[in-house]
C-alpha cells in the first residue's frame, strides 16, 4: 500500500472500469463481490461486497487479522474459504489499519491486504484465461459458453474488469474486429446477470450502461408506461405498468445508497468517481421523473422527487461545495435536490 502517483490515463480507465462493475454487481443483487484499490495506491486489488439481505453479517476481519498475526499459510487458505464474503465496513476497517502506522495490528493489516491483492490477481489471470478461450470462439454458440461459464465461476466481477479493460484497450488501438467480438461478450453477460435481477433492478443496469439519452428515455417511457394487462368483469380494463413509480423510487435510493457505500469503502470519501457514479444515476432519476410527470401528471411526480430527494442529499451537497459560487448556490442546490437533481 504505497502512495499514488499522479493520475494517468491507465488509472482512469481504470477507475471506470471499477464503477462500472460495483454499479453492474450492485443492480445484480445475485452476486455480491467487488474489488479494491488499497488506500492511496494504484494497485489492484480484491474484496467483497455484501447486498442488502446480507448486510449485518458478521465481520470476517477480526479473524483475518488474527490468521496474519499468527504467521503461516492459515491466512491464505481462509481468505480463499470466505473470499466472496469479506464486507464493505471490513474493507473501511482495513484501510484505516494499513493507513495508520500507529495501530496496534498494523502489520497484520498489510499483510491482510496483500492476501487479498494476490488472490485477486490470481482470478484476474484466470479471468483472461477464460476471456480468452471465449474471444477464440466467437464464431460457435458463444451465448451457450457464456452461459455456462456465468454457472460455473466463484464471481463473475474479474471477468467483467479484464473485459471492460479490454474494450478500453480495443477502443483506443481502433481494433474494429476485437471490439465488436467483446462488445458482444459483455452485452450477453449483462442480459444474463439481468435475468438473476428483479425487472426494475434489471432496468436500471441497462439504462446506466447505455450513453444515448434518447434509448433511455424510450426505455423508461416502454417500461413506466400503464397497458392493459386483464379486463374486468364490468369491462373497464385493468391498466398496470411493467416498473410502476412507486417501485422506481425506492429502488433508485436503494441503489445510490449500496453503491456509495461500496465506493467508499473502495476508493474513499473524497475520490470523485463516487461522486461521478452518483450523478450518472442521478441522471437516469431525472429522466425518469419527467416521463413520470408525462405520463402521471404533477402529483406523481413531486412524490417520486421527494422519496428520491435524501438519496442525493451528499451528492448535491457535493457539488454545492465544489462550484464556482458555492457560497451563493446553497440554496439553489437544495431546490434543485427536491426535484431529484433539477
């Protein structure tokens, strides 16, 4: 856990690799890891990320740092037994340890910390591995292999970063042929990761991986929109949307809350792919509340800003301290938070 060097274009490629895939696995409640940069590093790392069912589960830390006291290869064979299972508030926990010199299991922190870095690069390799052997046979049934290999691993997240790395990579070489084949990889991997998801929740992963606002807002008008879906005994159809508003809502803020608690816990409290990752969501509440306001009308709407309105308290809170006038914009931006961003 050394001190960073300044940002390069690698390391930010980097850390939208990392928000892309907290925001996928945490809209995939199915699977429940994410990764770690240690504190003021650049190094990869690993760690896992409980979803809500299991967030009170008990802290794996304690045991871990007690293993890394000990000496030995204990330390090693556990973190491969609970690999999956180590939490966000364990991850926090760690990084002020490793941070502080002055603790008193300081060292067993480190060594904490390296036992997780290895182990994920020992996956991140596998993960290439297997991205490999998929780009190689592209030309059979690559939906069924990827299938197949989705049942089969601990956790699809390293295969997710060294894919989105690779897109990165693709993009920037102009390799036409190389991209379109991973483009394709990751579009089956996250329609099946949706498949694991609730409807809305699956909704949300598509609309925050898609950049045309216009798809978007298609999107959410088809999936908001009331049809009939039965008709009454007296003839008057019965109407009901496939995510209705009331489900929409709530699901955002759960959303906002899960992935800024992983980011922090990732990347710290003052790293601005938090704040980055909150107003990408953000963006998609926005919209959402105008086809809401369309299709509902304005009660509807001002409920659906107003439930959504603590979720983005901390990032308007954000922005507010960080422009230009933010002496003199305070209020506009808590005006601007009572509609969900606008």
């Amino acid at each position: 856990f050394k001190l960073a060097p300044p940002p390069t274009p690698a390391m930010a490629s980097r850390r939208r690799c990392h928000t892309w895939c907290v925001v996928a696995l945490a809209l995939c409640g199915s699977f429940s890891t994410t990764w770690l940069s240690p504190p003021r590093s650049s190094c990869i790392s690993r760690a896992a990320v409980e979803d809500t069912a299991t967030a009170g589960a008990e802290s794996l830390l304690p045991e871990l740092l007690e293993l890394a006291a000990d000496g030995g290869s204990a330390l090693e064979e556990r973190l491969e037994e609970v690999f999956a299972q180590v939490s966000p508030d364990d991850l926090a926990s760690l990084r002020m340890k490793v941070a502080d010199p002055e603790a008193a299991d300081h060292l067993a922190a480190q060594r904490v910390g390296e036992a997780i870095r290895v182990a994920m690069t020992r996956r991140l390799s596998d993960a290439k591995n297997v991205l490999e052997e998929l780009i190689q046979e592209a030309d059979g049934d690559v939906n069924l292999k990827i299938r197949k290999m989705l049942k089969s691993v601990e956790s699809p997240l390293p295969i997710l970063m060294v894919l989105q790395l690779n897109i990165g990579e693709a993009q920037a070489s102009a390799d036409g042929e190389r991209l379109q084949v991973l483009m394709h990889i990751s579009t089956v991997m996250q329609e099946e990761l949706e498949k694991k998801s609730s409807r809305v929740r699956g909704m949300l992963n598509k609309l925050l991986r898609i950049e045309d606002e216009n798809i978007r807002n298609n999107i959410l008008r088809d999936q908001l929109t009331p049809v009939e879906v039965a008709g009454a005994p007296g003839g008057t159809p019965l109407m009901a949307a496939q995510v209705p508003p009331d489900r929409l809502a709530p699901a955002l803020a759960s959303l906002v809350s899960e992935v800024d608690r992983q980011m922090v816990a990732v990347l710290g409290p003052d790293d601005e792919g938090r704040y980055e990752t909150m107003d990408r969501i953000r963006q998609v509440a926005k919209q959402a509340r105008l086809i809401i306001g369309e299709v509902y009308g304005q009660g509807l709407m001002d409920t659906f800003s107003a439930d959504l309105t603590p979720a983005f308290h901390t990032l308007m809170s954000y922005k507010a301290r960080n422009r230009p006038d933010a002496g003199d914009a305070a209020g506009e931006d808590a005006a601007e938070a009572e509609t969900a961003g606008d």
